[in-house]
C-alpha cells in the first residue's frame, strides 16, 4: 500500500479522512494538541509550523501523497489571533506545497467557502475571492501562493461541515443538539446560507481530489441552506423539541469575525467528476441510525 500523510488527523475533517482513506492507503496522521489513537493508523506528533520538522517528515515517512487539512479554522480564533494562525493557515501550507514539489507527489489542500464576501452567490471555481475575514484571507493567500510553487496542487474548496463526534473533534450539530435537549434555547441564523456536507462525504471528495484534481475544485453539498433551516430538519430527524428552535439574523450576534451572508458553492464541476453528496436530510437521517446503534451498545456494555 501506498503512503498518504494526512496532517491534521485530531481534526474533525481530518478524523473523517483517516477512517476512509486507511481502506486503500497506510496512513500516517499528524496532530499538535490533541493526541488521539486511530486503529490502523500511524500516528505523529508534529508541528507543521517548524519548517526542520515538518522536512524530517517527508523524508522520514516518504509519503507518495499528502492531504494536508491542518488548520486554525474557527474564524474568531484566527480574527482575534491573527499571528499564530497565519503560521499554520499561510506559512506551514506553502511549505507543504514546497515540499510536495519537490518530491513530485500529488498535494491537496483544504480551502474554504469563506474566500467569498457572500454577496454573488453561488460561487464557481473561476469567481474572484473577496474574503471579509481574516481566516478567509488566509485561506485565499494559501491557495494563490500553493498554486503559485505548486501548480499541481488541488485546491478544495470546503463548505459547511457536519457529522458525527470523533474522539477529539466535534461538528457545530453537538452543541446544537445537547442546547435542545437541555430544554435551552438555540438561535440560528435565517440569514446565512451555506451548502454544507458530512464529514464522509467531504473526505470522499479530497480522495477524488486528490486522484483527479489539479487547481481548483468545490466540494459543497447540493443544497444551498440557512443555518435555521438546517435545524428545522435537526430538529425532525432527531425528534428534539422544536419550540426552543429560534430565528436570528447575523446583525444580532456579536462576533469577532464578520461573516459573509451567501457562501453556497456551485460544485457541478465535482459532481460532474463523482462527488456524489447526499441531501441533508439523508446525511442527517444516517448520522440518527449510527447514534442510535451507539446508544444501544453503550445500553449492552452497561448491562455486561
């Protein structure tokens, strides 16, 4: 079996990846901060940001492709700590590249929607970025200067993603879920409307990147949604009590990090190569059946 590295394996993404890839790659996963044990799977601890680290790496592992998912990705994060998280978002991602080139190994990269100011939706792969925070500047500074050392490079683009928990990451559908369940309630953006996928699904579609890509490529889901209606159908196929469920707009939530309104992806060219994404409802449909299944295991355990 081939090497693929994946950095960012304690990420959710990153997670996702590692499970689906293991099936026809031996993997060798990267984390910084948050240990984690994956079955199959080699696990390093490095940071990405130290260039002699991260070159002991490639020659170390000598791997034939590299998926490189390691980010700071929350937005107010990267707003309020600009420095720390242009290292790893710019710095260490331009290196990955370097290095991909230098060993003639395919390289893919994850971007974001949030290289778009959300005003001319949905957004194709030849559209010009226009980011209105600083972690989609630095996702777009990544992509140019990736492409740039490393024309090869594919470039994915990622929307709004969802799923199940892994052992050090969760999706934005957890806290949701334990708001609801707690009787509390959770306002939602009418406003912001995005084109989000599973986990799986997004993994699925960086390893069709990463056989058929070489620039740019969208890997959105097939529908464009507002957070609020994305909770409604939470709301339906987890069966929680849908009075808590409230409507907001982005102008009355404080934020370090402005959002843009409008960021669904256009990603015929995707699909048109096989990224095959699922309706939300279904994806959430089959995220109920597996914590259903896990709840009943846990039942089992307890009672042996």
């Amino acid at each position: 079996m081939k090497k693929l590295l994946i950095t960012g394996a304690s990420g959710f993404l990153g997670w996702h990846l590692c499970q689906l890839a293991k099936q026809e790659w031996e993997i060798y996963g990267t984390y910084l901060s948050h240990p984690l044990e994956i079955p199959e799977i080699k696990i390093l601890k490095a940071n990405l940001t130290n260039f002699q680290e991260l070159k002991r790496i490639f020659n170390d592992v000598k791997p034939a492709a590299v998926i490189h998912t390691a980010a700071h990705s929350q937005p107010n994060f990267c707003q309020t700590n600009p420095k720390e998280s242009h290292a790893i978002n710019v710095i260490a991602s331009c290196n990955i590249a370097g290095l991909c080139a230098d060993n003639s190994i395919p390289c893919v990269f994850t971007s974001t929607d949030l290289v778009f100011d959300g005003l001319n939706a949905p957004y194709q792969e030849t559209d010009a970025v226009c980011p209105v925070n600083l972690y989609g500047e630095q996702k777009a500074i990544a992509e140019a200067d990736m492409l740039e050392r490393y024309p090869m490079t594919a470039v994915c683009r990622m929307p709004l993603m969802f799923g199940a928990a892994t052992p050090t990451a969760k999706s934005f559908i957890q806290p949701f879920i334990q708001t609801l369940q707690a009787e509390e309630e959770l306002s939602l953006f009418i406003d912001e409307f995005r084109t989000p996928v599973s986990g799986t699904t997004a993994a699925k579609g960086l390893l069709l990147a990463l056989e058929k890509v070489n620039g740019i490529i969208h890997l959105g889901g097939k529908e464009r949604i507002s957070r609020y209606d994305f909770g409604q159908i939470l709301v339906e196929v987890f069966q929680l009590r849908s009075t808590g469920l409230k409507s907001c707009r982005q102008q009355d939530v404080k934020m370090a990090a402005p959002r843009p309104a409008d960021v669904s992806l256009d990603s015929s060219q995707a699909f048109a190569l096989g990224y095959q994404p699922l309706s939300v409802r279904e994806e959430l449909e089959m995220l109920q059946v597996l914590a259903l299944k896990e709840y009943d295991l846990d039942k089992n355990s307890a009672h042996q």
